[in-house]
C-alpha cells in the first residue's frame, strides 16, 4: 500500500516536471521573444491597453466612454474571453485569438501581423500580470467540449428554444434575443469595472457581434465558461447532466442568425 | 422678426432637448464608415469622436491605414483586392452628410454698398444637407495606401475631388518614411489638423457679389490678410484656410517616427498656394513640421508641434505687381486626459518681397488663435467650446481683426449620427455694413453630421 503510494507519487511528480516543463516553454520565453513582443505592444496596444497593461492607455476611454468594455486589464491576470472552465486561468491560445481576431466593436484584429509576431505579444502580455496574479494563476483546465452528438435539426433549435426561456436567458438578451428588454434600466446591470454593461451590444442574431467567437463550439464555451468581470454567468453546472440541452441551445442562437455567420 | 427669434431658438432647444432626453441608451456597437466596416469595430476606436482622431487613429493614420507598429497591408481576412467583390466595396467606400437644418445669423448687412454702413439684419433660413463628402481611402498591398475625398458643395453647386492621394508607406525601415504624392491637406500630422475639429466651417453671406458676412472658420489657419491676390488675380480671402493649413494642395510630403513614438518630423514641397495642377511660376513652396508626443500616461496623451512654411512667388497684393512671397509660420498642441480632448494653434503669416510703393500702408505680418475643447459630458453629449481671434493683415485702410467664441452641443443617435446646436458670438463690438469681418453679432445653428 505504502509502496503504491510512493509509487504513486513519483509518477505524478514526474509528470507534473513534465507538463510544468512543456508549461515552462510557453510561459518563460527567451528575452528576446519578450523583447519584441514589447516593441509590437508599444507600438500597437498602449494606446488602449496602457504601458503597464492596465487598461488605461491615452485611448481607452474614448472607446466605450461611460460604457463597457474598457480596454482589458492585463496585470489582473484574469481574462473574458477563455477556452477554460470558469475561474480558470486562460491559454496562451485564448490570447492569441483575441488578438488575431479582435473584439467586435471595440478591438481592431491583428490578423495582418505575421503568426510569429502575435505570439510575441502573447509572450509580453503574460510579463504584464502583477506577480500577485501569477501567484494566484490557476492550473490550467481547458474546457472539454467534447463530441458533439446532437445533430443540427428543427427538433433541436425547437428544443434549444425553451431551454433559452427556461433558463431566463430572456432576462438579458429578450425576448427575441436582440437584447431589447423592456426593464432594461431596472436591470442595472454592471461589470467589475462599476460600468454599466447592454447585452444589446450582443444581438444574439448578428453573429458578427460575438466577440468569444460565433462557431458552434465558440458559442458552446461562451455558455460553460461564462466571461468573467460581466454579469454573463458560466452554465457549466447547470449543464452538467444535459449536455445534450446545452447543444440545443447552441443550435438555437445559431438559428436567429439564419446562417449568416462569418 | 426680433421678437420671433427667441420664439424660433426656445422651441427648437425645447424640441432637442426632448430628442436629447428620449434617447437614454449608449450608442450601440455599430461598425460604420470603411475602416470601421474592415476591422468590425466602432468609430470610437479611432476617433475621440469624428472627424477628430484619438492616439490610436492619429498612429493608424501616419502609418498608411495599417495597425500602427507594422507593415501588414491592411489586411483583415483571406480577401485581397485582386478578387473584391461587392462585399468588399464597402470595406473602401464611405460617405458624410452634414450641414445645419437652421442658421439664423444676425449682422449687419454690407450690401447696401460698399462704403454705407448697412442695417442690422436678422436671418434665418433653412438647408440641408450643405455638404455631401463620398470618400474611399486603404491599402492596395502592403505599405501602398490610397485616399480619396470627393465633396459636393450644395449651396455653391460643386463638385471637387477635395483630396486624392497615394501613399507609400514605411520606406527603409519601419517608420522612417511615409510619402504622400497628390492633392492632400498639409497639416494632416500636426498636432491641430485644420480637417480635424468639431465645430464645422459656416459659410459666408454673398449677396450679389458683396461680401456680406464673413464665413465662420478657425482664424488660426485663415489667409488673415486684406488684399491679397492669387496670381492669377482671384481675391484671396481673408478666411480662408490657406498654406500649411489649407484643405487641399498638390504636391509631395514625407513622414515619419524614425526615433521612436515621441518624435514625428515631416517635410513636403507644394506647387504653390492654391495652385492646382501644374504651376503657374516655377517657384515651389516647401514646409517642415516637427511634432514632439507624449502617449505613455495613463489615460493621458499630449503633443505639440512647430511648422514653417515658405512660400516662393505664391501671391500679389495689386494685380499689375510683381508676386510677393507668402509664408506661415506657427505652433500647435493638442492635450487629451480621459474623455477632454484639448486643442489649440498659433500662427503668424509674413508678406515679403513686398513693392516698395505700397510698404507703408500694407501690414506685412498677421496672426490668427485658434483653441477649442472637446468634452464628452456622456456618452452620447459632446460639448465643445471654441475661441478664435485674428490679428489681421494687409492694406490698413481695409483689415479688421475679430475675436469669436462659439459654444456647441453635438449628440449622438449613434456614434456616426449626430445632432447639434450652436451658437457662434463676436466678442467685440460689432460694426455697422461696412467690414464683413466686423459687423457678425450672433449665429445660431442646428444642423446634423451623418457619416456612413
């Protein structure tokens, strides 16, 4: 038993020295990555993001006013738009893709830059994070979406319909999922910053408007991961058993945009 | 009329402000004219609010409309121009409608000759749209851009290609030189654009060839001389936009940050003042400008920068004279914390070469003020606040200096739909018919900017 159990522990030992190894290729690139990653932010996202990644470059108010989103704050360590369970830490991967793709709205894409470039930045937003932040990092826990075995089919959207009314969805996006809500202003709603926050900015039927992505998957993640700092919650629990109504709903957003997705 | 006027202005003040207060929402994210079309994203992410331009916008242009920091074409996904569609059409084109619904101007008239002083006078007319701008500007490849402005003026019934140029951008190495080659506005990378401020050009009153009323202009980029001719004889006047700061001239200019963010230097060579295509005398005019920037606090921005410009034979005082040169020289700096955005200019325009027989009564130096601020009171209120004054030049017996102040609210429908109110006054005491410069009392206008 004892022997197992030592047994045991070295193999996660080594396995943790493994994961922690390949983790520290992503996490500690060379001076030189950091280096230029620096110069492409401080040509490009200072003006939003600010010097030292707070969110308050000479441009980050003028974007969103009174509004959110203000420009992210990088030294918080904590990011919205994430392939990883609700309270997890994000992916080199989740930056990456905020970054070539932008924010509908509010960040231009980056897609132009080459590859190499984008990760670059990556490596230097990550330096960014207060070391209070990088304490805290969570390991990380990308989200299993899984197969998907629910087939696109009347039935579903249908199906994904009521799961939209049951889980009060309505209470933010409306009715007809163009976030017009009669008692919007009552709702009050805000995110971490104090601003107030619409999900009308999000017309459930534009998928142009979707900043974590409009694909099938992209929007099954939205839905389990939640986007931390704003009152979107994280369904994962609720859609633990029913996986299968979580697709549905998938299904059903799909469907208001009549196939007009990017 | 007098007592209609307060009767007008409180309705209409009572009719936007129920517009202004019906409207509690923020603007929706709305992707509008060609770069906002391209990149999916606001207006605001360029401009403070348009036509102004914030850090970001200020970078993205210098750089040829590629993301500030590098070379990458412009390009947003896997289309390029060599196969555009119609889809793509809208990534390059763009139009902006503006003009005022109501001006009701109050001034005394100079018409009734030229030398009797007028009667005071108190008009309101309507029109709208006056100006009607399609414009189409990007990248064809990487660092090769292109931008053209076409404007109808209504009230005048022209057309113009305002602006056209092409860019090569990046020559050397990252940010040493960008080059515009075409018609374009000289001070387009100075710290006060003369294309770039909120409170928009109002023309001026011509009643049957008399100047009646000046036009409403930022005095810090004026002619601001009396009696100065173009070489083929054309008045010049006194208000308009000219040199470093005129809207359109044809020539070559070169840009660039070859230190890093906190310098900008730019040098150009013009045809000449107001001299289009082809050049009447051989003499070019040729400009430097240097602009110092401080974009590295938070949410604060600042920049200042100085220019001269040298005129070469680019002007007359009398007609059977020889040319004069006509030169500017001036500073500018734009200060920007959170949502104040702060601008200003000074400039001082110079007439050598001038024929001895007039150089006593001929003022061969004028200067012109011009400093406005921008507040964004909420989301969707602009409040701006402008003061212009002109040291005037030219022949003594004809200047007249001013001083102006004009207050506007602008709302926003939505961040390329705006609504607005102004109200332009003379801060000295006005003059009866004789000098349209001097005899503007009041100005008040509603109008609407529209920019798809």
């Amino acid at each position: 038993m004892l022997l197992r159990f030592h047994f045991l522990t070295v193999i996660l030992v080594i396995g943790g020295l493994l994961v922690s190894n390949v983790h520290a290729i992503q996490t500690e690139p060379t001076p030189e990555i950091i280096a230029r990653g620096k110069i492409l932010y401080d040509r490009s996202c200072i003006f939003c993001h600010g010097v030292q990644g707070k969110g308050d470059g000479p441009a980050a108010f003028f974007g969103a006013s009174y509004w959110a989103p203000r420009a992210s704050d990088f030294t918080v360590g904590q990011y919205k738009f994430r392939s990883t369970a609700s309270g997890k830490s994000h992916t080199d991967e989740d930056l990456f893709r905020i970054i070539t793709n932008g924010v509908p709205g509010y960040m231009p894409p980056f897609v132009g830059w080459p590859e190499e470039d984008r990760w670059h930045v990556v490596s230097y937003v990550k330096t960014l994070h207060s070391t209070n932040s990088r304490h805290n990092e969570k390991p990380l826990e990308t989200f299993q979406i899984g197969t998907q075995n629910v087939p696109l089919t009347v039935e579903s959207i249908e199906q994904g319909r009521q799961v939209y009314f049951k889980f009060e969805c309505d209470a933010c996006h409306g009715h007809n999922a163009r976030g017009d809500v009669p008692d919007f202003e009552a709702q009050d709603l805000k995110d971490n910053l104090g601003m107030p926050i619409r999900p009308t900015d999000l017309d459930l039927t534009n998928p142009y408007s979707f900043k974590n992505g409009a694909a099938a998957h992209d929007i099954f993640g939205t839905l389990m991961t939640g986007l931390i700092g704003t009152p979107m919650p994280s369904y994962a629990d609720a859609f633990a058993q029913h996986e299968d109504d979580a697709w549905h709903l998938v299904h059903y957003i799909l469907s208001l945009s009549q196939g007009s997705g990017p | 009329m007098d007592q209609f006027r307060p009767l007008v202005l409180g309705s209409l003040v009572t009719v936007f402000a129920i517009a202004v207060s019906s409207f509690p929402s923020p603007p929706e994210a709305q992707a509008i004219p060609a770069y906002a079309r391209k990149y999916k994203v606001n207006c605001t992410v360029c401009h403070t609010r348009p036509p102004r331009l914030n850090t970001f916008g200020e970078r993205f242009l210098e750089n040829g409309y590629q993301m500030p920091g590098t070379e990458d074409g412009g390009i947003v996904g896997k289309k390029q121009l060599g196969d555009l569609t119609l889809d793509d059409v809208t990534n390059y084109l763009a139009f902006r409608l503006r003009g005022n619904f109501l001006r009701n101007f109050n001034f005394a008239r100079k018409s009734p000759g030229p030398d009797v002083p007028g009667n005071p006078e108190d008009r309101t007319d309507f029109g709208w749209p006056e100006t009607f701008q399609l414009f189409t500007g990007g990248t064809l490849t990487t660092n090769v851009g292109f931008f053209v402005d076409v404007t109808h003026d209504l009230p005048a019934g022209n057309t113009d290609i305002a602006r056209g140029y092409f860019s090569l951008n990046n020559l050397g190495f990252h940010n040493l030189a960008h080059l515009r080659i075409g018609k374009f506005d000289p001070s387009a990378y100075s710290s006060f654009p003369l294309l770039r401020q909120q409170l928009d050009f109002v023309r001026p009153d011509v009643n049957s060839g008399v100047l009646d009323r000046i036009p409403l202009a930022s005095n810090a980029f004026a002619a601001k001389f009396f009696g100065l001719f173009e070489r083929d004889g054309t008045p010049i006047a006194p208000f308009r936009a000219s040199l470093f700061h005129s809207p359109n001239e044809v020539g070559i200019d070169v840009h660039g940050r070859p230190f890093g963010d906190w310098f900008l230097y730019q040098v150009g060579i013009l045809n000449g003042a107001n001299e289009t295509f082809g050049d009447s005398n051989n003499p070019k005019d040729w400009y430097v400008m240097v602009r110092l920037d401080q974009a590295e606090s938070d949410l604060f921005s600042a920049n200042i920068s100085g220019f001269a410009y040298f005129g070469n034979n680019n002007a007359k005082v009398a007609l059977n004279n020889s040319d004069v040169s006509w030169s500017q020289y001036g500073v500018s700096a734009t200060v920007r914390y959170k949502m104040v955005d702060l601008y200003g200019a000074y400039v001082i325009d110079r007439v050598t070469d001038l024929p001895q027989a007039l150089a006593s009564g001929f003022d061969t130096t004028a200067s012109g003020v011009t400093v406005e601020a921008d507040v964004l009171a909420t989301d969707r209120l602009l409040l701006s606040i402008r003061y212009d004054h002109l040291d005037a030049g030219g022949f003594l017996a004809q200047r007249k200096s001013n001083s102006l102040l004009a207050l506007q609210a602008k709302y926003y429908l939505r961040t390329n739909i705006a609504l607005f109110i102004r109200d332009d006054f003379n801060l000295r005491k006005a003059e009866g018919g004789v000098s349209p410069a001097r005899n503007f009392r009041n100005a008040f206008l509603v109008g609407a900017d529209l920019i798809f």
